[in-house]
C-alpha cells in the first residue's frame, strides 16, 4: 500500500479579495475530486488573497496510480487560467502490506498516541 501527500502553491493574480480567491481555489478543488479519487484542501495562506497553499492526499495499492493521479493534479493546474502554480513538493510513502500492526499506546496524560 502507498500514501501519497503533494503540497503546492499558487499565485491568482487577479484576486482582489478573499471572496475571489475562494471561489478560484474552490473550484479548482472541486475539479480535482470530480476528476480523480483525491482527497484536497486548503492549508495554509488562507488570509492572503492572491496566494494559496493546497494539500493532497491519496492512497492506492500501487505507486504508479498516485504518480499518475499527481501528474494529472499537475496538468490541471497548470492549464488554470485564474491561478499560476509557484511550488509543488510530494511524497510517495510505502507502507509493508503483510506485517502485523500494533496497537496504539496512550501515554499518560492519554492526549498523544506513543
């Protein structure tokens, strides 16, 4: 089993308020969920409202099928006419299918896993 996490950063120039950043950032999401098995949100930057900072997470069985799904994340926003992509940075995480998984550990104060 594999994780994929990307992270990226756009520039929408023409956004004069949050309201229009929003709405560019919104739909761009929804395009990504609609067109791929994708999980996506905004992160970060949110007071800005001529830059964002989205997250993505997918996990499949085989790597090839997250390389793919971020390839075409990619495309996307690169064909985006209301937003510029400035930094992209992912991560391709295996996980040992067959082993055996332990139990989570509470410390003392039981608020963090150990």
């Amino acid at each position: 089993m594999y994780v994929g996490v990307a992270t990226f950063e756009l520039h929408i120039p023409f956004s004069g308020s949050l309201k229009e950043k929003r709405s560019v950032v919104r739909a761009l999401r929804d395009r990504m969920r609609a067109r791929l098995e994708i999980s996506v949100a905004e992160v970060a930057l949110n007071d800005l409202h001529q830059r964002a900072r989205l997250a993505l997470a997918m996990v499949s069985g085989d790597a090839a099928v997250i390389e793919r799904a971020f390839a075409s994340v990619l495309e996307l926003v690169e064909n985006e006419a209301d937003a510029e992509l400035i930094g992209w940075e992912q991560e391709l995480i295996p996980f040992d299918d067959g082993a055996p998984l332990p139990l989570p550990r509470f410390g003392e104060d039981d608020t963090e896993l150990t």
